[in-house]
C-alpha cells in the first residue's frame, strides 16, 4: 500500500464529489426535519430517517465505482496510478466511515433542528425515545453495504437493482428449499392417517440453543460474509483490469 496513492485517491474523491456528498447531507437533513415535525409524538423520534439513511447507504457504492461502467471513464479509472488494493481500500474507508458518518451527522442535525423548533415554539419537548437501532441491526446494515459494494463491481448496468434483484431471488430460493425440507421432513413423520398440516405444525423444531450463542452465531456469519463480499470486490476489480 502507498499512502501517496491513498492520499491522491481521497483528494480525487472530494474534488470531484464534494458538492453531491453536501447536497445529499442536505437533503436527508431536512427530511429528518421534517419527519420528525410531522411525526413526532410524545417526544419519540421517528425511524424512518433509518429507513431512508439504509437505503442511501446501499446506493453509495453506485457512485463510487459508476467510472466502471463507461468506456472512457472506466480507462481512465483503470489507469490512475493506484493498485486495485488501494482503489478497493479507499472506497470502503469511504462507504464503511466516511458516509456511515455523513449520514449520522445528517439525522443529528435533523433531530436538532426539530428539537429547537419545538423549543422556539414553546413547547417543553424531550425526546425521550431514539430510533431503535441495535447492534445486530447495525452489523446487519454493513453486511448489506458489503453486498452493494460488490455489486456495484459485478454488475454494468444498474447496479443497486441488480444487486437488489438477485439478493431478493437467492433469498426466495433459500426460502422455497427450506419450505421444501420442511415438507419432506413432514411426509416423512407424519403417521398414515394422520392430517399432514396439523401433524406437521404440531411438531417442535426448536433446537435447545442459548440466545447469547444464536446472536453470537448471527454476529458470526454476518462477520464472515462482511469479509468474503470484500474479497470478491478486490478480485473483481482485479478481474475488470484484466
């Protein structure tokens, strides 16, 4: 790694995307604004500013490898004196912190500002509630984040609705096979005679597990597929150059 190419690579960065970065801050600011105005109740802040925050989450690597998916900005991309680690680290610095950080600054500012208002207007308001936002639901929003990172690579036209799509299709894939298991389990089991469906949903699948250990299992696999997305955006990049 050279930190001169590093440093080269931020700098290309914020010269050509300052303005977009401050015209989005802006505009999730206010509709945290106003959200929280029209929604609040109670002193409780709203989640949907969590909501779109994710979303602007998982299109943010769109931006940063869209040079990829044009002739001529993909070779100009391609031959900036930088290796592919380097290109593939500073794009994560900026997804996985620089607009992680954007976008919180964003909703804080938000909240503040209804919050004053509410304060010029009178009113004693104390938010009393956050959003509800736990570890494992952050976790799993960079776990998401890793998955549009790569797909922004993998893919060479509309890559968010790409990524989207097929994430959506693995998922009823994974849905239909365990739904199908479960069934053949079922047919299995059931004794002759007896209704299937009754049968079936009258068994217990539960399996004697702590709830430290599934959520430690869950931070687990989240971890792994965090890295292995990565790995793949390096190789594919590695790939595109090739």
């Amino acid at each position: 790694m050279n930190i001169k190419n590093i440093k080269n690579l931020f700098k290309a960065y914020f010269i050509e995307n300052w303005k977009t970065d401050l015209f989005q801050f802006g505009i999730l600011a206010a509709i945290v604004l106003f959200g929280t105005l029209t929604s609040n109740s109670g002193g409780t802040y709203s989640n949907i500013p969590v909501a779109i925050s994710s979303i602007m989450l998982m299109i943010y690597p769109d931006r940063l490898f869209r040079n990829l998916h044009s002739s001529s900005p993909k070779i100009h991309y391609l031959s900036i004196p930088a290796s592919n680690g380097e290109k593939v680290l500073v794009n994560m610095l900026l997804a996985n912190i620089y607009m992680v950080a954007v976008v919180v600054l964003a909703c804080v500012v938000g909240y503040g500002l209804a919050h004053l208002y509410w304060i010029m207007r009178g009113f004693d308001v104390a938010f009393h509630h956050g959003p509800h936002i736990y570890p494992s639901g952050v976790l799993f929003i960079y776990t998401m984040l890793s998955v549009f990172f790569f797909g922004s690579i993998y893919f060479c036209k509309r890559t968010t609705l790409s990524t989207f799509g097929v994430s959506l299709l693995i998922g009823l894939i994974f849905s239909i096979l365990f739904s199908l298991i479960l069934w053949v389990n079922g047919m299995m089991l059931v004794p002759k005679g007896a209704a299937f469906h009754d049968y079936v949903w009258s068994l217990d699948y539960s399996v004697d597990i702590s709830e430290k250990v599934e959520e430690t299992l869950l931070y687990v696999l989240m971890g792994v597929m965090i890295v292995y997305f990565y790995a793949l955006s390096f190789l594919r990049l590695r790939e595109t150059e090739a």
